[in-house]
C-alpha cells in the first residue's frame, strides 16, 4: 500500500512502486472511478478502445439516430406493455 498527497490543484503523484507494477509512463491516461465508496485507477488501454470503435458500423446500421429512436420506441411499447 503507498500514500499520495493531494495538492491544492487536486493533483496527485503515482507512487513509484505502483507505477512500475502498473507500467505507466509518463503520458499514459489513467481511468478514475467511484465504486462502491472507493476509487479505482487503471491504466487506460487505448488499443481495446479503438478496437471497439465503430464496432456497430458492421452491424448493417446505416443510420445510428433512426436505429437509437427505434430503440425507444419499442421500450416505450415494451414499458407499457407492462404496465410501468
């Protein structure tokens, strides 16, 4: 476990011990999230990112708003079919 500070411009330094074994360089993004009362950080993997990009393009989706209203329309259908 290491401690950091957190300076008066809400920055922080990756200790040394957790930048070696995380393999962050400088320049690396890192991804900071709230889960369950505690931050987690991770290295940002911008490979799998641009792997996913444009994923659904190979879908047949010509239209990405169409197909999102679609979508809507058939939750509202669904919700009130449900009675919520």
């Amino acid at each position: 476990m290491s401690i950091t500070k957190v300076t008066r411009n809400y920055q922080i330094t990756v200790p040394r011990d957790i930048r070696e074994q995380a393999k962050i360089s400088e320049g690396d993004k890192l991804v900071i999230t709230m889960e369950n009362d505690e931050i987690k950080m991770k290295k940002f993997d911008e490979d799998v990112f641009k792997k996913a990009f444009g994923s659904w393009r190979n879908a047949g989706i010509k239209d990405s708003v169409k197909w999102v209203r679609d979508i809507r329309k058939g939750w509202e259908k669904r919700r009130k079919r449900l009675g919520l």
